[in-house]
C-alpha cells in the first residue's frame, strides 16, 4: 500500500470510487472534483494498492475556524497556507473497508497538517460516526448544520494538532 497526495489525473479513479461510498444526491460529482483537483490536488491523500485506489480522504484549507457545505463545492475557498485543514470526504468502496485505510489517511491528513504549520482538522459527520472519528482523535463540537444534500445534522468535531509538531506555514508536500 502507498499514501500519497493527488493529481489532476486521478480524477477518474477519485469520483469512481466517490460514486461506490455515496448515494448519487450525497456524492461530490465529477466537476466539483475536477475544480477541487485543480486547486488544492496537496490535501486529497491517496491509499493506493499498486495503480489502485483503495480509499481516499480530502478537503480543502481555511483560515475559517468552522466548517460549512459551501466549502465542500467551492473550490476557490482554498487558502493554501489557512490555519484550518477540512476534511470534506472519507471513501472507502465496500470491499477494501474495516482493514484500517481511512484511518491511516486521516492520520497522515494529521501528520502532514501539522508539518504545514495548520492548527489542525476540522470534518462534519452524522451522529453514527461520532464514535468513529472520536476514537481517531476527534473531539465532537455539537450539532453544526443540517445537512442540504439529506437534511440530517451533522456534529462538528475537531482534532487540534499538538504544538510542539505545529512547525510553520511553509508547504511540505507529503512524499512517503
Ligand atoms: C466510513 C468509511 C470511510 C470508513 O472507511 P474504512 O477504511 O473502512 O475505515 P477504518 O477501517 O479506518 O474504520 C472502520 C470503522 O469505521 C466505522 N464505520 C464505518 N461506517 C460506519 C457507519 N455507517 N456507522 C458507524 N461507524 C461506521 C466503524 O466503526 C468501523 O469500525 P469496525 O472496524 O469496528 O467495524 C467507509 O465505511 C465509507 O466510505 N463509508 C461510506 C462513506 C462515508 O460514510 N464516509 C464518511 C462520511 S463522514
């Protein structure tokens, strides 16, 4: 397995494996992920099992401290070195799932925001993944927003990066 961030030329592989986690209504389409591709490809990261992508985790960079759906489909939002990394997708298909990849991702999401100088991850999930995202080192916020694409709240939770990894604003890309 590799991690590594994205390019414009996973576009087909990235909205293939979004249409396998998300109902058609829920799911990011092919353009919004062409725009998001385009401006910020450094915070999609990428398990890969040789030329495959297995599960995929992404979203883009804010200094907003708090996360809103306009951010999921606005790509010019993107602050490349805003103090907020949002994470507004985890995908992984029904095949490859439970074996540990999207936390993986997530770390690495954590890792690399910290090495970027960010003061950590901020994502909006249902109240079933509470749990979930808690035990990857989340801390839930409350309800934030009910949601335009099903109409469920979703709870705000936040993972703050230690100081002591926080290092400056300066871009690192991931290479592992
Ligand atoms: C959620 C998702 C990304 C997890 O991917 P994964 O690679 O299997 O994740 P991990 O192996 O790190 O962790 C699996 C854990 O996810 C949690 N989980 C997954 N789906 C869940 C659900 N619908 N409700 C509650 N917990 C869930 C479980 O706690 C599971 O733990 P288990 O191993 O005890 O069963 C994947 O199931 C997926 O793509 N689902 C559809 C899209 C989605 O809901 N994304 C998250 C939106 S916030």
């Amino acid at each position: 397995m590799t991690i590594r961030t994205a390019t414009i030329a996973d576009l087909d592989s990235v909205s293939s494996v979004e249409s396998l986690c998300f109902p058609s209504g829920e799911a990011f389409s092919r353009d919004m992920f062409a725009r998001n591709l385009r401006r910020y490809p450094g915070h999609f990261w990428l398990m890969c099992e040789g030329s495959k992508l297995i599960s995929f985790v992404h979203g883009l960079a804010t200094n907003l401290p708090n996360i809103s759906e306009r951010m999921y489909t606005d790509a010019q939002l993107h602050v490349d070195n805003g103090r907020w990394q949002m994470i507004c997708g985890v995908d992984t298909p029904p095949a490859y799932r439970c074996c540990g990849y999207a936390r993986q991702l997530l770390q690495t999401a954590m890792k690399d925001a910290s090495r970027r100088g960010k003061k950590g991850l901020v994502l909006a999930c249902k109240d079933n993944m509470i749990p979930y995202y808690a035990s990857v080192g989340f801390v839930d916020e409350g309800v934030r927003f009910r949601s335009a694409y099903d109409g469920l709240l979703r709870h705000q939770m936040r993972w703050h990066a230690p100081r002591r990894l926080r290092k400056n604003t300066t871009h690192v890309p991931s290479m592992r």
